[in-house]
C-alpha cells in the first residue's frame, strides 16, 4: 500500500486554526482589539457593520508595521511578541501565538493600513483567503486600520451559523466591554453600523466602570485593595444590595486579560455569604496582578483560561480581600452616604481618584461575617429580612393536607372559593384564605397575582393592544449599549404589553406610559429596567418563545409581593380573576398556586375520626 499521509496546503491548515481562533465576528474583533493594545496604541477605534458579518474594522494609532512586517503579519506562527519557548512564561502581551492574523486571513476579505511614525509612507494591502492580492504603498496615518469584511465567505457552512445581526452584535459589545474594562486608560469607541454605541475617554477604573454600565454604578461601587507576596488585588465589587439576577457583571483580569474562572468566582461569591439576596450574583471588576511565570495562559487558544501554580493562595486571597471591603462599607455609612450625594463627581473635571474621601474612621479587623465574635460597630443590614424563613407553617412537608396539588389534573379541579358568602381575609398579608364548602383554600397572593397578570399580557401580546396609563412625568432611561439593543429589538411587543416608549437619542428611551395594571408603585425607570433584567435573566435559564419571556418579566414584576395589606374587595377580586384563569392553580415556576384544606383532612388532624 502506497503512503496515505500528505502536509495539508496552508490556507486550508489556516482555515481549520481559524475555526478555533475566530467562532464568530466578536472574537475577530476581540484579537484585533488586542492587537492594536499590545501596539501600544491610546486609541482605539472599532466599526461593525450587520453584526459583524459584513465588516469588522478596528484602527489604532499605535506603533504600525514596516512594508515586510505588513506582509509577514499574514503568516502562521508570524509573531513579535515572543522569539523563544521560554518567553512563554513571561508573557505581558495580549497576543502571542501569531496565529489570529493568519487565521483571519484565510477565511475573509482583509486590508491592512499601517504607517510606522518613522516612516514617510505606509503600507496597504488586500487579502482574500490567505492570498494578498495587492500590496502598495499609501499615505497613511501613523497606526494601522484593519478591516475585515465578509466573514467566512469561503466557507459558507460557518456563515450559515451565525446568529441573527443583534445577537452577534450582543456578543461584541461583550468582548469590547472586557477590553475597555482592563484598559480604562485607552480612548475607545464603538461603532454599530453608524451608531456610536460607546465612546469611552481614557479614565480611570471607577470612570470607565460607570462610563459603560452607568451613571448609578457611580454609588454602588466599592474598592478593593490587597497587594501580597503572591498576587496583587485590586478592583471594585458591588455591594450585595444592588446584587442583579443574571451573571452579566462579573469580570476577573488576569495581568489585564479577561478569564473565566469558576474556582476563582467561587471565591469572590462566599466572601459575599449571608449578606446576598438568594440567586443573586453581585457585580465585580477585580484585577489580579501576577508574575507571568507563575500561571500558563497557553491552555486554550482563545486564552480565557489560566492555570495558577498557587491556585489555594489565591483563592483565599480574594476571599479574604472581598470580606474585608464588604466589612468596611458596612461600617461607614457616612462614606457612602457622601458618595451619593457626590452626583457632581460625574461631571466634575477633577478625576476621582483626586478628590479626598472624607475621613471615616473603621476598624479594619471588625468582620461582620464572624458571627460567633461580638465584633466593634453595629452592624447594618442591608438586605431585607427574607419572609420565606420567617413564615413556613403552611410550608410544612408534614402537614397532610398539603395534597391535590401535585398532577395538573387535580389542579384543574380545584374547587372555586364562593366569594359573594364568606368574606376572604388575609394571613400575615401574605395569603388569603377563603372558605370552600368541603372546606377552606389557601391562596398565594403573589403567586395568584403573577398567574393573572401573566395570562392577561399574554392576551395583550397576542391581540396588540395593552392597556396603558399616561406619565405625569415621563421619564429618560438611559441604558448600557447591549441593553438599549434588546430593548429595540423587543419594542413592537413591549409596546404591546402597554409602555408608551420611545426612542430618545443615544442610548435613551423616553417612557411616556406604563401598562395600565401595574401596581408595584415603581417609577417608569425601574419597571423598564426591572423587566429587562428579569428578561435576560429568563433567557440565560428558560428556552420559551420572546413574548411569553417578556409577559413573564412583567406579570413577576407588577405583581404584589408579600406584605401587601389587601382590602377585601381587593381579594374578592383576585380570587374572581385567578379562578378566570386558564391555569389558575400553577404559578409561573410551576408550583402550586393554591392549597386546598379538606374538613375532612381538619378532623384527621384534630383527631376527631
Ligand atoms: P500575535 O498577536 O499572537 O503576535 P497576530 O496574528 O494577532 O499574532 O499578529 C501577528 C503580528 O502582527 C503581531 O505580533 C504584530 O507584530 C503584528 N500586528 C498585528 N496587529 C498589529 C497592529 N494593530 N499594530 C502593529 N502591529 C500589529
Ligand atoms: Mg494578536
């Protein structure tokens, strides 16, 4: 038998690397980005156009490429960041393996603009498929622009995958958030098919954090300091008040490369313990700095891994890091109290690490976490005291009449309470109780109200046309660039839920209207925020059709909560609309909504058989 095994021609060995570096338009512009920090650049430009698809360009105006580099560039394997293995341990670039260029290159249309500032000309060039098609010199600015145009023509199977325009855009903003993130000292900007989505001047930590999330970050930071023989610390977390459904604002840099680490997360989650609202997940920004030859970045080629020679170090660490800034705000009240009322901070020129924080005085050792100690101060409590844990009788497994609720044909019987007769009244404000002829019903008021709400928007959605109540006051709500994205896309069927809502300039809705039933008492902005939140948080776990998510959102977020003292007119009329209900007895999580209370089951439990 003759030899079988041939060397793959290299634009087809750069097509199969590019599937591992490139998977969609955001890691093109992630490596691009990189490329354009490691030339040293303080501005950085990036143009999207169709999500990507279409064109991707980022221009910097660092450090350029001379005429051979330019070409050089293109190759497998062609690098200037590190000559030698043992340079992989002492990596500070973004980029190192010389591959994302070459990978690129064999799977879209690319030109390559650069100019090194000693040289009197630039360079352009065109590529397709690996092959540069022209090369010529060209005036250029000092820097260099790389466009990437029609991802994946070649290989039509690839494009053919992406996702929709708005969900690949989504993943961009997320790469560029990170970049931006670890590198607040650098000019940035965004642009989506002509929008400007983010223009970010070089700032500090604190700035650039409430440059992309928002003005309100500016009171719901709080600094994170630690600098140790192993790693140095630094960064902001949220505090736990402000702690948000989905895991969206989580970032951990590595020597300012962004990773994803469990273990490391882990860390920063228990140091949060006890004070976090339930399935919760707070928001933070922190920095470890390391020396390059204790961790290998090489695991994986989109390099969001790391293995740590001193991973237990580190994890105790940060944990002990977190616990003590958590501490220290929740003993200086006045510092953030002063930090709130600063709104003037966002506007003043002075940049705000300059501006002296009052003088507080804490005791550092004081840890609120330690509850067998009694430690100095009192000790705040910033998260509401939870009810579930306060009120469990009916919760009890071993109550017997906690039955009929298990099968959804059982639920379909249960039995309407009779309203007109015997007037319900409330527990604990909490549930109401309604008495039946073979007995009594237990009824969740929130979970009632969720149900009813929910069918009802669900109706409004189909039929496009929500009732709304007009805003004395109506209100702007400025949103960060991935939420004011989904936002649009939802807007035909958030105006059908009843929100007069309009587009308003960059960034910005101005909500003139509300859906009619809402009656939690939130202003305009924080039910547009609430729902979006909610939203993508049904997203991350529910697989369900746009429209039922978002009657979801809203019918959890209008609804009453426990604590809610309720007339008996008001309850009669729950009670009437929940038994109007096609599901009247299953929440929206798919548990009961109702527990029926048989005489029958009473008698058993007194005893009297
Ligand atoms: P790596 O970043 O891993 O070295 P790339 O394929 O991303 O590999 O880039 C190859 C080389 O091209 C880089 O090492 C660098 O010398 C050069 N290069 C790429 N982008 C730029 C840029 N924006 N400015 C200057 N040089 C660049
Ligand atoms: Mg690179």
């Amino acid at each position: 038998m003759s030899d079988v095994i041939q060397l793959l021609p290299d634009a087809v060995a750069n097509q199969i690397a590019a599937g591992e570096v490139v998977q969609r338009p955001a890691s093109a512009v992630k490596e691009l980005i990189e490329n354009a920090i490691d030339a040293g650049a303080d501005k950085i430009r990036v143009l999207v156009k169709d999500g990507g698809k279409s064109l991707i360009q980022v221009i910097d105006n660092g450090c350029g490429m001379s005429v051979t580099d330019a070409r050089l560039c293109f190759e497998r394997h062609a690098t200037s960041k590190i000559r030698k293995a043992e340079d992989l341990f002492a990596i500070r670039s973004m980029g190192f393996r010389g591959e994302a260029l070459a990978s690129i290159a064999a799977i879209a249309h690319v030109e390559l603009k650069t100019r090194r500032v000693e040289d009197e000309l630039g360079s352009r060039l065109e590529i397709a498929g690996s092959d540069v098609i022209k090369q010529e010199p060209e005036g250029l600015p000092a820097g260099t622009s790389i466009a990437i145009k029609n991802l994946f023509y070649n290989i039509p199977a690839r494009r053919n995958f992406l996702k929709s325009n708005p969900v690949e855009m989504r993943h961009i903003v997320d790469e560029f958030q990170r970049l931006a993130l670890a590198h607040p000292r650098i000019f940035f900007t965004l642009h989506s098919d002509d929008n400007e989505l983010f223009h970010l001047p070089g700032e500090s930590l604190k700035q650039r954090i409430v440059h992309i999330f928002g003005n309100s970050y500016n009171q719901r930071l709080v600094p994170v300091e630690e600098e140790t023989t192993i790693i140095n610390l630094k960064g902001f977390i949220g505090k736990p008040e402000y702690a948000k459904k989905t895991r969206g604002e989580q970032f951990f840099f590595v020597n300012s490369r962004f990773i994803k680490d469990p273990y490391l997360n882990h860390a920063v989650v228990k140091a949060y313990e006890d004070i976090l609202p339930p399935d919760s997940f707070p928001l933070y920004v922190l920095f470890i700095e390391i020396d390059p030859a204790k961790i290998d970045i090489n695991v994986h080629p989109t390099k969001t891994e790391i293995k740590y020679e001193d991973e237990r170090a580190i994890y105790a660490i940060i944990q002990s890091a977190v616990k003590r800034s958590l501490g220290r705000y929740n003993i200086t009240p006045t510092l953030d109290f002063n930090q709130e009322t600063g709104f003037s901070q966002m506007i003043s020129p002075k940049p705000l690490e300059e501006i002296t924080p009052p003088t507080v005085t804490f005791n550092p050792e004081f840890n609120p976490f330690d509850n067998g100690r009694s430690g100095g101060g009192r000790q705040p409590s910033p998260i509401p005291q939870n009810w579930d844990t306060l009120y469990q009788i009916t919760q009890k497994k071993e109550m017997p009449s906690q039955l009929g609720l298990h099968g959804e044909e059982e639920d379909l019987q249960a039995e309407p309470p009779q309203t007109g007769k015997k007037q319900p009244f409330q527990l604990h404000n909490r549930y109401i109780v309604s008495q039946i002829h073979s007995g009594f019903v237990l009824i969740d008021q929130q979970a009632a109200h969720e149900r009813i709400l929910f069918e009802q928007f669900c109706q409004q959605l189909e039929n496009r046309q929500g009732a709304s109540q007009q805003s004395l006051f109506p209100q702007t709500v400025t949103l960060n660039a991935a939420d004011f994205q989904l936002i649009s896309d939802l807007l035909p069927d958030i105006r059908a839920l009843g929100f007069q809502i309009r587009e308003f300039g960059r960034d910005t809705f101005v909500v003139e209207g509300i859906p009619a039933d809402l009656t939690s008492g939130m202003s305009e902005r924080q039910v547009l925020e609430q729902l979006l939140e909610d939203y993508k948080n049904n997203q991350a776990a529910l697989k369900l059709p746009k429209r039922e998510k978002l009657a979801r959102s809203l019918a959890r977020h209008a609804a009453i909560k426990p604590g809610t003292a309720l007339s008996t007119d008001d309850m009669a009329e729950l009670i009437d609309r929940l038994f109007a209900c096609e599901m009247p007895n299953v929440s929206l999580s798919g548990k009961p909504v109702i527990l029926t209370f048989t005489l029958q089951e009473l008698s058993e439990r007194f005893e009297r058989y």
